[in-house]
C-alpha cells in the first residue's frame, strides 16, 4: 500500500494546540467531551501518523442520520479504534458519540478541519488599550452594545457585540485581513 502524504498538521497544532495521545484521551475523556459540548475541539493521535478531532456536533457537516454511532463508555475503551476508522485515507466518514442514545460529540478525520478557515482569534480588551489601541463603545438600533478597537491610524482591528458593555467587550475578534 502506498503512504498517502502527511497532511499539513502543524497548521491544526497551531489553531487548537497539540494533540493528546490515545492513552492521555482516555485519561482525561469526561474532560474532554464536556469539552466538545461546549464548543471546544480536542485532537488526537494515534501511533503520530493517525490524526483524529474530537470535535462538537455543529462540526459535523450533513446529514447525522446514517452515521455510525458509538456510546461515549464504548468510546472511551475503543478509542484507538475509533481514531484509527475515522483517520482512515479513503473514508471521511465521522463517528458519532452519544450518551443515552444523544449524538453530543463526534469523531473526525483531523485532515477535515483544514478544509475549514482558521477561527477568528478574540482580542484582549487590555492587552489592545495596553498597546495603545482604543476601544470605544455605542449603541446600536436593536439595543445591542458594540465594541470596536481601532490602532493609532483609526483603522478597525475588532469588533464585538452583545446585550451589555462587558459581553461587548468579551466578544472582541479581530477583522480579518483585507485581501
């Protein structure tokens, strides 16, 4: 069998940090999947060559019946396994993890999330007025507070919003570049 490349897996380790081992997935599962409920993406490796996301149901894209479904228990002993089918070349077919019978995480093919654009980064209210940015705040028509950073030159650099000041400001991501 011929190797298939090795994907370009310093860009995933950038955008959601390095990968656990099966062995420390196991350690710390529980952890992890209220991890991936809560919008966090986790990755995996098996073996350094086989690459898996535990990633939250909104990452899954199509349709989730017809899918292979797995118990978070069964998963949690058949990790390996799981990180092995869905690390597979030739089958982008995600797992899905349940609980009582709730699809509430999934497997995937780390590979698949490049295909993805990176996610925006938050921007740190202190750390942009600390670096002599300014941040103002105004109210918009359907009583939502923005929040917009601008450097020295009054260009936008984020923007935020929400229904107080304080959420405003918490949801600060910087604008992606113009191009």
């Amino acid at each position: 069998m011929i190797a298939p490349e090795r994907p370009p897996y310093e860009e995933l380790e950038s955008r959601y940090g390095a990968p656990l081992g099966v062995e420390d997935a196991r350690a710390q599962w529980g952890t992890l999947v209220r991890g991936a409920t809560s919008g966090h993406t986790t990755l995996i490796t098996r073996e350094r060559w086989e690459w898996a996301a535990l990633v939250p149901l909104s990452e899954v894209s199509g349709m989730l019946s017809g899918l292979p479904v797995v118990s978070l228990s069964t998963a949690r002993g058949k990790l390996g396994e799981l990180v092995r089918q869905v690390a597979q070349p030739y089958d982008e077919t995600p797992v899905l993890l349940s609980r009582h019978r709730t699809p509430v995480a999934a497997l995937v093919a780390a590979r698949r999330l490049l295909e993805k654009p990176a996610p925006r980064r938050r921007a740190d209210p202190d750390e942009l007025l600390r670096a002599g940015h300014t941040i103002t705040l105004a109210l918009d028509p359907w009583d939502r507070i923005i929040a917009t950073a601008r450097d020295g030159d009054g260009n936008e650099i984020a923007t935020g919003s929400a229904g107080s000041a304080a959420g405003a400001l918490r949801s600060l991501d910087f604008q992606a570049p113009a191009g």
